[in-house]
C-alpha cells in the first residue's frame, strides 16, 4: 500500500518519464529490490495503481436512482470518473498511458483493471446479468472513454466537450438499455 501510495504522490507531481523507480522506493520506505520484486517496471506500478484507485473509488460513484434507465446510470457514471481522473492529469496520463501500453500477457493487472471498470459499470447500472449486447457495447465504451480522456489530458478538447463527447457515446452505444 506504501508503495502505491508513493506512486500515486509521485505520478500526481511529475509527468510519467519522470518519476523514477527509486524516488518510489525511497518515498515508500522500502528497499528498491523490494520495488522491483512486487512491480518489475513502472508500466507494471501503475497499472496496479490505476486498478487500486478503481477499487477504492467504486464505492463512492453514484447508485442508480430507481428512475434511471441503465444507459443514463453508466453516463453519470462515466462523467464522475472523468472528473475524478482528470482532477489529477498527471497521475491520470501515467495510469491511462501505463494500461493502454501493457501487454496483458505480462502485465496481468491491466486485464483486471478491464474486469474491474466493466463489473464497475454494470453494478452502478444495475445489471446483474448483462447480455452479450450488453458487454461488448461496455467494452467499446471503455476502450472509447480511454481515448477520450487521453485527448482531454493532451489538450485536445476541453472538459466540456469531453463530457459531451462522453455523453454521445453512451448514447450510441447503449441506447438499447434506455428503457
């Protein structure tokens, strides 16, 4: 927890180049072998880093109100995480760009991040058993939601427009669950 604690501090001040190994290991009271022990590489910190602020942030995104449909519960959703990421865009270009870089083969959490932002979505939703539909429509919405907050942290569109850009997607992609 120290670890990714120190990484989390680290990668919230400095773009992902520079943060370095040992500063994580020195910020976290522990031995730079013990570092590379738990996380071979910084690809590898902060994928598990990405997968531990999901798992702590899950429980404080909004449940769907009784009169919400699925695809406006998982929009809200998706607009909260988008402000909570971006509220820290260093850290958020570390974990985005660490995740989308990591083979799954060798980086094993960033799969469990992908199971964890789906299972996320479908529990704030409501969905206790999502169809095939279901799941490749929360799959492409994740891929794209990814894309969308790496061109805000690039400075390609501003918050406004990512939410709305946001918005649109959910509504082409899950408008069969507007009902």
């Amino acid at each position: 927890m120290r670890i990714l604690d120190a990484a989390t501090r680290l990668g919230s001040e400095h773009e992902l180049a520079r943060v370095q190994m040992t500063e994580v290991a020195k910020s976290a009271g522990v031995a730079i072998g013990t570092l590379y022990r738990y996380f071979p590489s910084k690809t590898h910190l902060f994928v598990a880093v990405l997968l531990h602020r999901l798992e702590l942030g899950a429980d404080r995104l909004p449940a769907r109100k009784p009169d919400v449909c699925a695809r406006d519960a998982i929009t809200e959703v998706l607009i909260e995480m988008t402000r909570r990421f971006v509220d820290r865009p260093l850290l958020a270009s570390a974990m985005l760009l660490s995740n989308s870089t990591a083979p799954a083969a060798v980086v094993p959490d960033s799969e469990e991040v992908r199971r964890t932002f789906h299972r996320i979505l479908f529990e704030k939703a409501g969905l206790d058993d999502p169809t095939e539909q279901d799941r490749n429509a929360v799959r492409l919405l994740s891929m794209l939601w990814s894309g969308l907050l790496v061109t805000y942290l690039n400075g390609g569109a501003t918050l406004e427009e990512t939410e709305a850009d946001v918005r649109s997607s959910c509504d082409l992609l899950l408008a069969h669950l507007s009902e």
